[in-house]
C-alpha cells in the first residue's frame, strides 16, 4: 500500500471517530439540556407552590382590612418566641396587630390590648452618622413600638422595632404612624381594671355596646370576620360591661 493510500486511509478514519465524537457531544449536550430544563421546571413548580402556600397563609392571617403596613424587627416579649427575630411586617388591622414573617406570625387581638408605647432603642454608631446626628441624639428617638396586652391571662410586653431603611428618624416617624393609626382603635381596648359600667348598654369608655354588636355582626355577614372570630369579639366586648 502506498504512502498516499495509508494516509487517506488514516484521515478517512480519522474523520469517521470526529464525526462520532460529534455526534455524542450532540446527545449528551442535548440530554443536559433537557435534564436542566426538567430542573428549572421542577424548580419554578416548588416556587409557585411555596409562594402559593405563602399566600394562602397569609390570607389566612393578615387583617382583611389593614389600616398601615411596616417592617417591623420583633423584639421579645410574646411567650414561647425567640428573644429577636429581625424582617417581617406588622399590620395594623380593624380589630387586631398582626406581625408576620414567612410562616411565623404574632396575632395580638385589641380586645386583649392594654396600651400602646414608645419605647427608645439603642442604635449603632453607623446607623446614628446615617442617620444625621451623634449617637445620643438619636438615643433619644423613640422607635420601638412596646404592646401591652393579656396573653393566656398574663400580662405581656410585646416590643417591635420599627423598621426606617437605614434612617433612625425614619424609623421613629413609622412608629409613631402605628400609634397614630391604632388610635381610632383605642375603644376596643381591654382596661387595666374594669369598672362597673353605669348602665348595661354602655361599656367602659362610653362606647355604645349595641352599636359595637351591630358593627360587628355588619362585619360577620360581609364575611370579613368567621363564625369564631365573631364569637370571640362579641363575648370580649360582653366582658367589658
């Protein structure tokens, strides 16, 4: 066999094992892509379930009517919760202050609410030079809204920082917001001590207990408030005759 025949030989052979080596690079590339594409679809399957179980529980727990809406980092207080946990929103609701991040949620009715304040809140030397002023400045401002209310029949202070972006002020402007905003709320609050009302239609406070009833059965038949919830309102504004 000649020199040029061995050679064409060699490349012929050398272009078959290319053309094979081609060919499979072709399937596997393929095979990868449809195994991601599997993944990402699976991956978008497993996001729209969490966030529609997401949703769903906070319909479930989130006032049907929210008055304000702030990020709020939960600062102790609330029986069987952590010291701290920072993100999540507080709603200020029609009948209730409910604060929530992921599936955590601290539901704190008005009925069982004492009182509202503010208490100041310690801030680092970064967030005090962003903020405008020198550390004890902004010592002084007052972010951290302090819940007092009844829990399982114990008296509890529920602490939420207020949550400005990198501001103090703004911070300490939202919080007065969540007080400002419960004010309008403030009737529905459980007092300390509860006096005897001087008639039986009227409870302690002056607040007409029939106009509440009606307000609230007018909330039970729009379906903003359940069956239970409607119960449980209507026997804590009983209580307060």
């Amino acid at each position: 066999m000649s020199f040029l025949k061995k050679l064409e030989e060699i490349s012929k052979k050398a272009t078959e094992v290319a053309s094979e080596i081609g060919v499979e690079s072709q399937k596997r590339y393929a095979e990868y892509q449809q195994k991601t594409e599997e993944q990402r679809k699976v991956a978008e399957a497993e996001a729209a379930r969490k966030k529609a179980d997401t949703d769903a529980f906070l319909a479930q727990h989130i006032p049907s009517i929210v008055k304000f809406k702030v990020a709020a980092n939960y600062h102790g207080g609330y029986p069987g919760m952590p010291d701290i946990i920072d993100g999540g929103e507080l709603y200020v609701g029609e009948w209730d202050l409910v604060w929530v991040k992921h599936q955590t949620v601290i539901h704190l009715p008005y009925c069982d609410t004492h009182d509202l304040e503010l208490e100041n809140f310690k801030v680092s030397m970064v967030r005090s030079i962003i903020a405008g002023g020198h550390d004890n400045d902004v010592h002084r401002l007052k972010n951290t809204v302090v819940v007092v209310c009844r829990i399982n029949d114990v008296k509890q202070r529920v602490k939420f920082e207020i949550w400005g972006g990198l501001s103090v002020h703004a911070g300490a402007l939202n919080a007065q917001k969540v007080i400002d905003h419960m004010a309008e709320f403030r009737h529905l609050f459980v007092a300390e001590s509860q006096p005897t009302p001087a008639t039986p239609q009227v409870a302690a406070g002056g607040i007409s207990v029939t106009a509440e009833l009606e307000r609230l059965a007018e909330l039970h038949a729009k379906g903003v408030l359940d069956a239970e919830e409607f119960k449980a309102f209507k026997a804590k504004l009983l209580e307060k005759l």
